[in-house]
C-alpha cells in the first residue's frame, strides 16, 4: 500500500525543517528535539483523573502517572477496583517520557475502560541494560502488590508498551513467568523491539527515509547495552528466548513503512508457536510512532479502539 498522506506529509515537513537526525545528536538534544513530537498526540481524552506520583524502585523511586477512566470496562466494575494497562513508553530506551505517550494513555483508558500505568522509567546511557527494565518490573510488582491503593483490581493487570516500550514489556511478560511474579492477562505490544538485528527485510526496505532508521536503531541499541553481547539476552532480545510457552495472549501491532516491523511480526509468530493466543495486525501504509500521534494519524485512533477491545476482551476472560 502507499504511504498515508499524513505520514508523507510529515516526513516531508521534518525534512524541511532540516532537522538532523537523532543519532547525530548528543542523547541530551535528542530528548530536547523529540519534546516537538508530544503535540502530534494532540491533548487526550478528558479522562476523570490523571495523578502523578513517585514508587519504590531497586534503583530509587520511579515516578508513574496513574490515568482513570471516565466509565469502567465492565459495568459489574467497582469505580475503586477496575483492570489495569502498566504501560512502557517508547524512545529507544534513550528518549521519550511519559509526556509522549500522554494523548495515546488516556485514549485507552477511555476506550478499555481500564486505569492506565504510565511508567517513567530510566533512560539509558545514564542507565543501561537491565536498569530501565529492572525499573518497568518493579512498577508492574507494584502495582500488582498496591492495586487496592490506586483503585485497581491486582487480579486484572496488563502490560503493554510501543517501540522500546513493547520489548520492555516482553521482557517483563517473561520475568513474571519464570520469576513467580504477577499474573498477567495480556501483552500489548505495539511495533516492538525484539532483537538485537539489523538484518532484517524490513531494515533493508524501511530503514531509511521512514522517520526510524537503521542508524537510530543502531545508536539506540549501543546506548542501552553495557556490552554487545548483551543484545543476545533473551531480556533484550525476547525473540531469542528459548521458550516463550506460558506468557499471557498478545496483540502485536505492526507498520508496513517500519524497520522494526519484521521482527514485531517474527516475534508474533513465535509467540503462536509457542502456543500463545496472538492478534497480530499490520497497519498499511504507516510509518513508525504513528500511535502515540493521535492529532494527525487517523489509523492511530483506529489502533487505540482495536488495543481497548482486546483489553476488555482479556479483563473479562
């Protein structure tokens, strides 16, 4: 399919601001350059609370931002005991805040009728792999353990992220698992990051011109690990794990016009082997971080209905 106007028409536009490209910049400027981007989701739903606060980490407190619902998934939900989203930003592990991801958020909170999580997890080079992990499964622990606290129902939990935030919430799928930790319903993993690869065909057809390039992905991958081989942990590199029975069911969300999008898509598929439920949907003619951009990207609104029914679906299972 053709690229979607919105998305030819912003690329266009970024490359007349002539903007340099992100792995150009110092990690500092690259976070101050992608504050530009947070007006693309537009302000959000009017959701009926939106609280900031700090929690308990292995590396020092974590800040979250806890988003409720105008109405609950489930009519039968108490208002003070509803399912719970915990949600991982993207950016590449370098990037991004919970500001980025504030539009898409209270769009599923409305939508799935769910509290949403948002977890301001470290960055890395300051904070490299596994500490901005490390941070994401806290959160989820914590979540699990103070749900009553926040009005969520610990027994209905979640976790979901897009781009580096969707391999952080494989991983923390896969220490839940293996580590007795809390029960998940459901992964929702948008454009993921699966593997420490550039090989793909999608790197080879979408890995430049397409906003994500194969030279961003290769800066933010040698600024998450402390060395290369860590890109070979199954913690990094979910699609390498030698066993991914038993993880809760899936909705991979991938974009044709991305470089991630093979392997969101290979890891779909193992998933599937594996024996997991998966939905996986490939959206036409769009390019990466169309989710979080509400305010241009119809199919962004069309992703944030199809992530809500399959929540609804899996609190309800």
């Amino acid at each position: 399919m053709a690229l979607d106007p919105a998305a030819e028409g912003l690329l266009q536009q970024m490359a007349e601001a002539g903007m340099p490209p992100l792995n150009e910049m110092s990690p500092e400027d690259a976070r101050t350059a992608a504050e530009g981007f947070i007006a693309l989701g537009g302000p959000g739903d009017d959701v009926a609370e939106v609280t900031n606060r700090n929690i308990p980490g292995p590396h020092g407190e974590i800040p979250i931002r806890i988003y409720r619902p105008n109405v609950a998934a489930d009519s039968s939900d108490r208002a003070d005991s509803l399912p719970c989203l915990v949600y991982f930003h993207g950016g590449g592990w370098v990037i991004g805040t919970v500001e980025s991801t504030d539009a898409v958020c209270k769009a599923v909170a409305n939508r799935a009728g769910c509290v949403v999580v948002s977890v301001e997890y470290r960055l890395s080079p300051e904070f490299k792999f596994p500490i901005p992990l490390n941070d994401c499964y806290a959160a989820t622990q914590w979540v699990a353990a103070n749900g009553k606290d926040i009005g969520v129902d610990s027994t209905r939990l979640a976790v979901g992220g897009d781009s580096a935030g969707g391999n952080l919430a494989t991983a923390v799928a896969l220490r839940a698992r293996d580590e007795g930790g809390p029960a998940l319903r459901m992964q929702l993993l948008v454009y993921p990051v699966t593997d420490h690869n550039f090989s793909t065909e999608s790197y080879g057809v979408n890995g430049d011109g397409y906003l994500l390039t194969k030279d961003m992905m290769e800066w933010f991958w040698s600024h998450y690990l402390s060395k290369k081989s860590d890109g070979k942990n199954h913690l990094a590199s979910p699609l390498r794990a030698k066993n991914l029975a038993g993880l809760p069911p899936a909705l991979v969300i991938t974009a044709e016009f991305d470089p991630l999008r093979d392997e969101g898509e290979a890891y779909a598929t193992a998933l599937t082997a594996a024996g997991v439920s998966v939905t996986h949907t490939r959206y036409p003619g769009q390019i990466h971080a169309f989710w979080q951009m509400l305010a241009i990207f119809e199919a962004a609104s069309t992703a944030a209905d199809q992530a809500a029914d399959e929540l609804r679906k899996a609190f309800q299972s």
